[in-house]
C-alpha cells in the first residue's frame, strides 16, 4: 500500500524489489532525460540513465554508462557552462543551465539541464542526479526571428541575385561531384540527376528522369530494406547512411555501391525531397580484399619459419659451451628478443586477418576482473621497472568472457602508456562498478591525443602525423582491442588532451550480459 504521511512517500507492505521496479518504471516514463553520476568513483561516471535520455543523445545505454557527463559537449569545450557545472560539483550544489550538446551522430542540441547533489545520512555527498530537457526547438525558434528580421531588411533586388547565383554555384558543384546524385520526389521519382550518374550507370536522361526510382533498369534499385529506409526520412528525417548495395547491372557488371539519402534542407528549411548519393566501391573493396588476403597469407607464410627459429635460438641459448664469452651471450640474447618482437607483430597481423574475415574465436568463460587486471599490471612491471603503475579501486566482478583477449587488451593499453610518455613514469589504472558493467580507465600524462586524431585512433593502420614520425609501430593494437572490446559487448574510448596525456578507458558487461539486450 503507498501511503503519504508528512510529505513523505511510505512503501510499507511492498519489497525493495516492487519499490525499485516501480521507482525504475516511474524515471523511464518521463519525458525528461535523467542520470544518476557516482561522485565516490573517480571522475563522477554515470551509473543510471533512463530511457528519455537515450533518445534525446542517440547514445545506447551501453555507450552512456561509465562516462562523464562532459562527452556530450565533445569538443565544445570552451562553454562557461562547463565551468558553472564543475564549480558546482566541487561545492555541492545544485543548479541550471542551457548548454550546447552534440548528439551521437554529430546533430547540435541545446540541453537546459538540472542537477542537484544527493547526500547520505551523514551528509556526505554520494551521487548527483542531473535532469535535461532538449529546449533546441526553443532556440531555434529565436534563431529564426533573428533571422527573419535580417532578411526583411534586404531589397528583393539583392535576394533574386543571390538565389541565382547559389543555383548556378550548387549545380556547378553538383555536376563536378564524382557520385552519382539523385533528387526524388515524395513518391521517389527522379526529379534530377546528375552526369556522372548517367555515366556510371550508362543511361541517358529520357531514361531516368520522371520515373520511379525502383523502376529504373531492370528493377535493380527495387530493393526492400532501402525502400523501408527511404520511406523513413521525409516523416523522421532519419538519413540512410553508408547502405551497401551490390547488384549487376546491364551493360557494366557486377557493382558494390554505398548509399547515402538525406532529407533536402535550403536555407534551414526542409523540403519534401530526397537526395541520394551512390558512391562506386566496387575497385575499393576489391583493393581492401586483396590487401586482406595478402596480410593474411604473408603472416601465415612467415609465422612457419620464425617459429622454427625461435625455437633453434631457445636451442643455443640451453646449450652454450661453458668457455662461451659474454658477448655471445649477450648477442644470442638480443637475437632472441628481437625475434619476440618479430613474432608479436605477426601474430598481430594475424589477428587483423582473423578479425577481417570474421574469423576470430572466443572462448568464453568465466573469471575474476580483478585477478586479471592485477596479473597484466605485475607482467608489464617486470618488463618496465622504471615505471610506476599505480591501481585504484577493487570490483570483486565476475566477467564471462575470453580471459587471454581482455589481457591482450590491457596490456596494450598500458604498454601504449609506457611507449607514449616518455618522460613520465606515472601511470594510473583505475577499476570499477558501473552499474550492471565493470570499467577500467588507463592513465598516462605523456603527450596527448589531438582531437582530430581521437577520432580515427581506433581505425586500422591509423597513426597520427606527430606519433608516426617519432615512434615505430603500424597503427593496429588499438584497432585490434577495439574490436575485442566490441565481441564482448562493450565499449572502448579515449580522452585527451595535448601535452596532458590521456585515458584509455572499456566497459564490460557483468556476466556478459548486455545491457541492450
């Protein structure tokens, strides 16, 4: 039975399940996005988000927990906001603001946000929740009158002139553009194309405009996971983005295409017509595929041999005459780690191959996040005594997944620590409980990332300009643990900041279970 007695909400005679389950319910079926942010866990991470915030960021509740609230600025970070919400923090207050963030596929929105601290019995500060609102419509709708009043001013002279001029620039632009480009009608008939989609495609113009784009050819176009796609943007403005198509076509074969539609938007206002882009990646592909194929037979070529190696170097090294001077020694014992190295680059290409072609095996099982995070921390401090490697928190989290890739995880993380400041010997891990996942952060206070660079470091073979001209390396082991961090449900990311250092920081599930599932 609920009962208010005093202004206070009595759930006597209902378990803390029922009252969790009810307040859970309660918090998903607002309209406003809240969160709840651990302020006893180092950078203040988010533990809770309800549903109305995943859709006001776009983020999945995977992608949002463990993070600080500040990833939704991105890199916006010179707001005076930023700085009221820190100041706030630090001295437990509560307060609002409107500030400026960024959806997850890059979309501005303003956000006036409410947060207040949340205290124990003692008094001690433990969480802070922070309510949001997208006031966006609000903002723009300001925006509009500002710019309405400025285009009154203009003469209608001045206003014909430009419009043509834009017209004749756009269509200069267009028919430059080395894609195919369709503008459809609300019933997806071709109102333009441009010259090099009828060179591509190898159709004229009689054969193409005022018809439905799923007619065009023979059909080839009528495909039903784009029909449901394209039906979806004029109502929802949601874009097709990066859609493969492949198909054979009359007169040129077989092609791969990537798609991409958009909602048509001149001058901050919408019309009902869609434009496509069809992008020929065909040779592209094919390129990549080559590329693959030879990585992966090099690898497998070369692994034989060095392996046979090693093993004649592990040979003399057990059986070194006894008169042998140090210098042999010392040689074989070079020879030996440089063939160590040797073989863990090519068990990273190998790794590459696997991961491309789809081919990665995990085996799954249960073990202690701890444990492992202390056994990756002791190996690299037997390899890098000069280093200091700090570990914070304690989870007593059970993880199922594959133990020796989570190690190969971390160990990369910290070696990168290690590779990339080299004038500071302090690094940090911290661990911890976030919500139903557990996170591990790596921080060094080496060089730093540029923000450009953030973007891209995760991709294969990436190296940054300034990174590839000091360090050796090929661009693949954080390519490689964000791809393991993604079989197993979760979640890698980096902040930094130039000559400050950065984090390298990945949730797992609990369990492996996924939190979306």
């Amino acid at each position: 039975m609920i009962n208010f007695n005093k202004g206070k909400f009595d759930l006597s005679g209902t378990s803390i399940s029922e009252n969790f389950q009810l307040l859970t319910k309660a918090l998903d079926a607002s309209i406003s996005g809240i969160i709840i942010t651990d302020n006893t866990q180092p950078d203040n991470p988010i533990v809770y988000c309800n549903t109305a915030f995943e859709k006001i960021t776009g983020y999945t509740r995977k992608e949002i927990i463990g993070h600080n609230c500040r990833f939704l600025q991105a890199n916006d970070r010179s707001q005076k906001e930023r700085e009221m919400l820190k100041n706030c923090v630090i001295e437990g207050k509560e307060c609002t603001v409107e500030i400026r963030n960024y959806r997850k596929n890059g979309d501005l929105f303003y956000n006036e946000l409410y947060m207040s601290p949340v205290r124990d019995d003692q008094g001690n500060i433990t969480h802070f929740i922070g309510v949001q609102n997208d006031v966006t419509t609000r903002k723009n709708a300001e925006l509009d009158l500002r710019q309405q009043k400025a285009m009154m001013e203009r003469k209608i002279e001045e206003r014909t002139a430009d419009l043509r001029d834009s017209e004749s620039f756009l269509t200069s632009i267009i028919e430059t553009v080395r894609e195919g480009l369709l503008v459809l009608d609300p019933n997806f008939k071709v109102i333009s194309a441009n010259y090099h989609f009828f060179r591509t495609f190898k159709v004229s113009p009689e054969e193409t405009i005022g018809r439905e784009l799923y007619h065009l050819g023979n059909n080839q176009w009528d495909i039903p996971k784009l029909r449901e796609l394209l039906v979806k943007i004029l109502p929802t403005n949601n874009p097709v983005v990066d859609f493969e198509v492949e198909h054979d076509f009359p007169h040129i074969g077989r092609k791969l295409m990537l798609l991409n539609a958009y909602r048509i938007e001149l001058e901050g206002q919408y019309k009902d017509q869609i434009l496509l882009a069809i992008e020929d990646i065909t040779d592209r592909k094919e390129i990549e595929r080559r590329k693959d194929d030879f990585l992966s037979i090099a690898s497998h070529e070369l692994k034989t041999p060095l392996t046979t190696i090693k093993g004649f170097i592990q040979v003399l090294q057990k059986n070194v005459p006894e008169h042998t001077g140090s210098k042999y020694k010392s040689v074989l014992d070079k020879v030996a780690v440089y063939v160590d190295r040797l073989n863990n680059l090519i068990s990273e290409l190998l790794d590459v191959s696997r991961i491309q072609s789809g081919n990665i095996e995990l085996h799954k099982a249960p073990f202690s996040l701890d444990r492992v995070v202390n056994e990756a921390i002791e190996g690299i401090r037997t390899n890098a005594p000069g280093h200091r490697i700090s570990l914070f928190g304690i989870t007593n989290a059970e993880v199922l997944g594959d133990e020796s890739h989570i190690i190969q995880v971390i160990n990369n993380l910290l070696s990168n620590a290690i590779k990339y400041a080299p004038d500071s010997k302090d690094i940090e891990v911290h661990i911890s409980n976030v919500s139903e996942y557990v996170k591990v952060s790596v921080t060094d206070h080496g060089l730093g990332i540029t923000a450009e660079d953030t973007k891209k470091v995760f991709e294969r073979f990436y190296r940054g300009n300034e990174v590839q001209k000091n360090y050796p390396g090929m661009g693949i082991g954080l390519y490689i643990c964000d791809q393991i961090i993604q079989n197993h449900e979760g979640t890698l990311w980096v902040e930094s900041e130039i000559g400050k250092g950065s984090v390298f920081s990945f949730t797992l599930p609990k369990n492996g279970k996924n939190a979306d599932g």
